[in-house]
C-alpha cells in the first residue's frame, strides 16, 4: 500500500442539500428561491408570487429576520390524508444545523400573523439550531405585542413544531373579531414559551405564554408535549368570552412552572394552567382535556397562586370536562385561594367533570381544593385522587367554607377512593419522561422533582432513544446553551444533574425577576444526534 494512502484522511461526505425553496434575511422577492439565490421570508410567506403551492417546504437560512410591520404568512397547504399528513402542508423549516431567529422591531404588533391554512413551522431544537420567535423591545407596559398570532377565523390544519417563542406579550395567541373563534385542528407540539407577558401600571396581569380561545364544535386545538415557564400572566390560559365558551381544547403532557412569577405582586389569582370564561359572559368550559400535565408553582409573597383553575367563573355552568392523570406541586400561598379551584358544573347532564388520579402537593399550609358549588356534587366521575397537605388543618374548600378533609367529603359526596395523605410530604423523587418524537425522532422532555434532594436525579429514557444512539440533553432554561450532557445510550438511567443553569433573563423589564427552581426541580430537552 502506498505512504501516502497510509497517512491521508478520509474525504469529507459532501453536505447534501434538503429539495425545496430558500430563504435567508438578506434574499430578495427578484431571486430565484434556489440555495444560491434565496427569497427574502416576507416574498416567501406571501407565496412567492404563486410558486408555494401545498407539499412546498421552505427552508430558512439561519440569522435574524426583523422588519417594521408584522410578518404575515398567507400561504396554504391542503389536508391530504389528513391533517397529520406532512405531505400536502407548507413546511417552514429551519436549515439543518441553523438558528433562525424572527422580530420585529414596531412595538404593539405582532411578530408573524398566520393567516392561511395547514401551515406547519417546524423547527428542530439545539445549540445554535432551532427557529424562534421573540420581541426585541424593552418595554413592558401595555404596548408590548404577541409573537405568533392565528389572527382571523376560519383557519384550519395549522401547526407550531418544536419552536421557541419568548418574550412576547403572548407567546402564542388564538383570537380573532369574528363571533365565534374556530382554529380548525390547530396544534402546539413540542414548543417551548418562556419569558412572555407585560404588565400594566395598575398591576393587572396581562398575556400570557399560551392564550388559547378555540370554540370549534367538531375540531380541536391541542397544546401537547410543551414546556411553559416563567410568564408574567399565566401559563397555559384557556379564555372564553363569546357565549359558546371553550369548546375541544386538549393540554396533555406538558410540563408548566412559573405562572404569573414576573407579574405584580397585587391582583387577581394566577394559575399555571387555565381553562374558565369571562365572568357574566355565559361562556362554559365543554369538551375540553387536561391531562397528564406536570406542574410546579413556587411561592410569590403578597400573591394568590395556583396550579390549576377550572370551570368558567361565577354564574355559569360548564359541561364535560376530562382532568385525568396530573401531578401538580405548590400554588395556594393563603387560605383564600386554593391550590386546585374547581368552578360549577351542569350537575343535570352526563358527562359534566371526570376528575380522576390526579396528585396535588402543596408546599405550604394552605388551601389545596376550592369546590365553589355548595351541596352535593354529583360529578361524571371523581375518584383515586391524592391529596397531600402540610398540616391537617381545614384545607379543602367548599362555597367559601374551608373544611377538613373528612367534613369536606360528607359535605359534596366526593373523594371515597381518595387519599389525603396529612402532614408528610414525598420522600422519593418525582421524574416524568416524556418521549416527543410524533415529528422529530429521538426527541424527548424530562422533569424531576427532587424530593430527596440530591446532586444528581437519574431518569430512564428508554422511550426516548434505542441502545446505541448518539444524544445531546439540554436544560430548557438555557435552551440555546451548551448541553449539559452527551454520550452513546447503553440502556442505563441516565443521572440529570440538579445545579440547574437558569432561569433566562426576560428582555425588558418585569416586574419580578424570575425565581429559580433548582435544585427541586429542573426540566430538559433529550435528543438524538444523527
């Protein structure tokens, strides 16, 4: 064998170049849409002049894309098979290894304003890789602007795909003028929102990281599989204010912290996750899922906080609602409000509420339940729920009466198979694997609770990646950071480290500053490298 051959190394792979149209921040609408020639994203998201049809992937160039007005996507796909079907959609993806980050420099608007239908933004999640959406202003009060709006009803078939959206007014919002909001099988999956909302001088809470107002009779909007932290309003806020109220909204297998943390300390109750209408507006809570969420609500001194709120406020009646299978930590820092409020629910109809499993573990001794309908509540079905509490003081609440546990039972014939487990608290840690691969293979979201308090928390991601797969982790609250973890998956737990590297620091001034959740509790990002 030649000497040469010997010591030369092997050639490069060349880099293969995904088919479909280009975009970067410095194209323009009299290119071609070709790698070597591409569109500006504006040209790009008006359909380029025709040329983006259903089934066109457009791939975005990494850099920053800002301009004044807001960015408005009118292109659209078609349904195809169906609406999961990747084939017939508009696929806005970013370039493979590339950061795309998308602003706008006007305050008060909206970053992007999805106008058309089966549009999916679909973005992969790394260091320095990734599509996010955020406002660049330093103001805070009243003038802020949502990051991505699904403006004007009737849309359908539109998705968010692993993307970040921070720092906005809302991180997403659902809402347009129209009577009725209908969003057609929208979906949030695998998104990450963080650092989103403004507050007003007289302290009011205002926008929040998800605002979802769908009231569609046969679609759904579903926000699964995301992770929502840190908002100056609340989390996950489901809102009616037409008389239809929320119809067919699915949160399912997301992980929520921080709700209302960056907010003032005076004003109303703030929750990590909301599904409830306007007060006097009539408007019910029907069809709507909440399940298999993971929740932690630390305390905000002078501030009522909550895990969950449910149930349209006072005066109406909600129907068939599905709260299965979540574990919700903190929330209720007083004996006014509670770390759960259930609202009334049409006791005359079958199915009303199907509250079942769910686990609540305040950190406080404070109210864990709020039931505002006096009497009996002869609910669809209410059963194997665990209660814990800090002290066996009177912590459940009924029609503004705090009771114990055993008084509260005979008082609405609720909770025969459930447990209250008084005064002691977890002793073994609490970890959630989420696998979100339905888009991206080898994806995955991890959480823990670490009631043992140790340096390290060891997770079995076995429905996250298959023995021999290369990995990254990252913590989500430094998202765009170094991962704190890479290797070869042998099969074994894999230990999380507990020393935490956030929270990020909002752009703009909040109110509070963010509170930091190590090393109790810490979320990442799994993924396999190709």
């Amino acid at each position: 064998m030649p000497i040469a051959s010997i010591n030369s190394a092997p050639a490069a792979a060349p880099k293969v170049i995904p088919t479909g149209f280009f975009v970067s921040p410095t194209g323009s609408a009299s290119n071609l849409g070709t790698i070597g020639s591409p569109w500006s994203l504006l040209y790009a998201l008006s359909g380029a002049g025709g040329v983006i049809v259903p089934g066109s992937t457009i791939w975005l160039r990494g850099g920053t894309y800002t301009q004044g007005p807001t960015f408005i996507m009118s292109t659209s796909g078609s349904v195809g098979v169906g609406i999961d079907d990747p084939a017939t959609k508009v696929k806005w993806r970013n370039f493979p290894g590339e950061f795309v980050s998308i602003t706008t420099t006007d305050a008060g608007i909206e970053v992007i304003r999805v106008d058309g239908n089966y549009n999916w933004i679909w973005g992969t999640i790394g260091h320095n890789e990734g599509i996010e959406f955020w406002r660049n202003t330093l103001v805070r009060n009243d003038v802020r602007g949502t990051n991505i709006w699904f403006g004007f009803t009737p849309q359908t078939g539109n998705k968010l795909i692993h993307i970040i959206t921070r720092d906005g007014s809302n991180g997403v919002l659902d809402g347009g003028f129209n009577p009725d909001y209908d969003y057609g099988d929208i979906e949030l999956y695998g998104c990450i929102a963080y650092n989103n909302g403004e507050s007003s001088s007289g302290g009011t809470l205002q926008t929040h990281g998800f605002y979802f107002r769908h009231q569609g009779a046969t679609t759904k909007a579903k926000v699964s599989k995301c992770i929502l932290f840190n908002q100056v309003g609340y989390c996950l806020h489901h809102w009616a204010e037409r008389a239809l109220g929320l119809r067919n909204i699915e949160s399912t297998d997301n992980i929520v912290w921080g709700g209302g943390v960056l907010g003032e300390l005076t004003g109303d109750v703030v929750s990590n996750i909301l599904f409830a209408g306007a007060n006097g507006a009539g408007a019910p809570t029907q069809s709507c899922i909440c399940s298999r969420n993971y929740s932690l609500q630390l305390k905000q001194d002078a501030r009522s906080s909550a895990t969950l709120i449910i149930g349209g406020l006072s005066g109406t009646l909600n129907e068939e609602m599905t709260v299965e299978d979540n574990y919700f930590v903190g929330g209720g820092w007083d004996q006014t409000f509670a770390s759960c409020r259930v609202f009334q629910f049409n006791l005359g109809v079958n199915p009303n509420l199907k509250f079942n499993r769910n686990e609540f573990i305040p950190l406080h001794d404070s109210n864990i339940l709020e039931n505002t309908q006096a009497g009996a509540l002869t609910y669809t079905s209410w059963a194997n729920n665990l209660w814990h509490s800090v002290s066996a003081n009177t912590n459940w609440r009924q029609a503004g009466t705090n009771k114990t546990f055993a008084a509260w039972k005979a008082a609405t014939g609720l909770g025969t198979t459930d447990t209250a487990d008084l005064i002691t608290r977890p002793t073994v840690n609490k970890v959630a694997v989420i696998p979100v691969t339905k888009y991206n293979a080898g994806y995955g979201h991890v959480c823990f609770y670490n009631w043992e308090m140790t340096p390290t928390v060891n997770a079995d991601i076995s429905t996250i990646l298959n023995i021999g797969d290369s990995y990254e982790v990252y913590n989500v609250q430094d998202i765009f950071g170094l991962p704190v973890k890479t290797g070869v998956y042998d099969g074994t737990l894999l230990a999380l480290p507990t020393d935490g590297r956030g929270p990020p620091v909002p752009v703009g001034i909040t109110p509070r500053p963010p509170i930091a959740t190590n090393p109790f509790f810490d979320a990442f990002l799994v993924k396999k490298i190709s």
